[in-house]
C-alpha cells in the first residue's frame, strides 16, 4: 500500500477576511486526495513575511512535496485543468439567462394551465427574457450605455436613448407578461428591437466589427453579433405576435 500524497498550503484567515482562492485551493488538494497541511497566515505581518520569505507577491501558496506549485490558478494548471481567462469572450452568461427565463416560463406555465407546452409557455419566455435582460443592464446603467453606445444607431445620434433603453425593455417586457397595456409594450418593444436590430446587422455583418454585446451589462464579455441579433429579433416578433395573435389564446387568457 503506498503512502498517501501530501501537500502543504499558506493561505489567509484572517478575523476579518479569508482567502476565498485558498478554500478552493484546499478543497482541490484534498478532492485529488492529498493530506493537507493547512497553515494560516492570521495576521498581515505574517502574511508579508511569508511573502517576502518565498518572494510571491500573493497567497495562497500550495507546496506538493516540498516543491511551490504557486496559487490556486497554478495549482489547476498542475492538475492539467482549465483556467478560465478573464478577459476571454463567452456566452455563458447569455446561455445562463436564456436557460433561466426558459425554465421560469415552463413553470409558470404548468402553474397556471397544468402543461408545459402552451403558447403563453412561449410568450412568458421572451417576456420573461426581456426582464432578465433588461435587469443586467439596470445593475450599472452607465457602464452599459457606454458599451451601447459603440454601435447602436439611434444611440450615437442621442445619447440618452442609451440610458432610457434598459427601462424601455423592462417596461415591455413586464407588461407583455400581464398581457396589460399592450398599447404601450407592442410600439416599445417593436422600435427599439428594430432599431437594435439593425444596428447589430450593420457594425458585425457590414462593417465587421469585433465588439462586445452590452446585451447583459456593461461588464459582460459577450461578444456582439447573433445573440444581441437574437434579443432584438425575439422582441420584434413578440411585438407582432401579441398584435395579430389569436383572440383567446395566450397571456391573460
């Protein structure tokens, strides 16, 4: 029987603060079954001197062996894992939402008419979408109308059209929900869909432009191209729909 791995970790708990990288650090060591010595750094002194003891610039530390691996990040790229850049362009966020709004819809609709397939399942989807997405923008408006105004049409011509947006979607959105008003949610959501619409179309399809989508937030590293196509797209058609739909069918029916 072979001895077990062991590994030893530096990392700050402090009375104030504890390392989150560290507790992620630890709980990988200890998943890949290694015996842990877990030493902490409690007080700032501590934490420079040990520092300056290895010359690192930050904690956690992990040695496997008596050799530095380094941080946590370090640690993952040991185990011959991913480590997530920061900086890189995804649609995770997107596909999370989208996922959320979709599952919100299904139970709302098997709440209300005890199936899941209905056509308000598909009207409370982009509803509900729209909500979502306008939240994302609403959590720093400012950070987004900056991101916005990079290639919205009507935007770069009046700027606090880029301000007034996330209110307009959510408006819309909410009110398509009800199924109330729709004097008001049918004329927004078609114009600024619209409006974003062509914009996406022309800064990725004509002009080919490499941008991120101020879809969901200003802080958001979605690329700009189908996914904000899509958003504009779905409000259009919700706005047509809820006009010539079918009397009796669908929300507040």
């Amino acid at each position: 029987m072979t001895d077990r791995k062991t590994a030893e970790i530096h990392r700050m708990v402090m009375p104030t603060h504890t390392c989150p990288y560290g507790l992620k650090a630890l709980y990988l060591l200890k998943r890949k079954g290694y015996a842990v010595d877990d030493h902490h750094l409690t007080t700032r002194e501590q934490t420079d001197a040990f520092k300056a003891q290895h010359q690192v610039e930050t904690t956690p530390q992990v040695f496997i062996e008596g050799k530095r691996i380094g941080g946590y990040d370090d640690l993952r790229r040991y185990f011959g894992m991913t480590v997530r850049d920061q900086n890189a362009v995804t649609y995770r966020p997107v596909i999370a939402l989208f996922a959320m709004a979709a599952g919100m819809a299904l139970a709302a609709s098997w709440a209300a008419y005890g199936a899941l397939t209905t056509v308000a399942a598909a009207e409370w989807f982009i509803a509900i979408a729209m909500c979502l997405l306008a939240l994302q923008k609403l959590k720093d408006v400012d950070s987004f109308a900056t991101m916005f105004l990079n290639y919205d049409l009507l935007a770069k011509r009046w700027v606090p059209y880029a301000y007034a947006y996330p209110f307009a979607e959510g408006l819309a959105g909410v009110l398509m929900m009800s199924g109330a008003l729709m004097w008001i949610s049918i004329p927004v959501a078609a114009f600024i869909g619209t409006i974003g619409a062509a914009s996406v179309f022309k800064a990725v399809y004509i002009g080919k432009r490499e941008l991120k989508c101020a879809c969901v937030g200003g802080d958001s590293n979605v690329p700009l191209g189908f996914v904000s196509l899509t958003e504009n797209v779905m409000m259009v058609a919700m706005a047509v729909w809820m006009l010539v739909k079918p009397m009796g069918i669908g929300l507040g029916h």
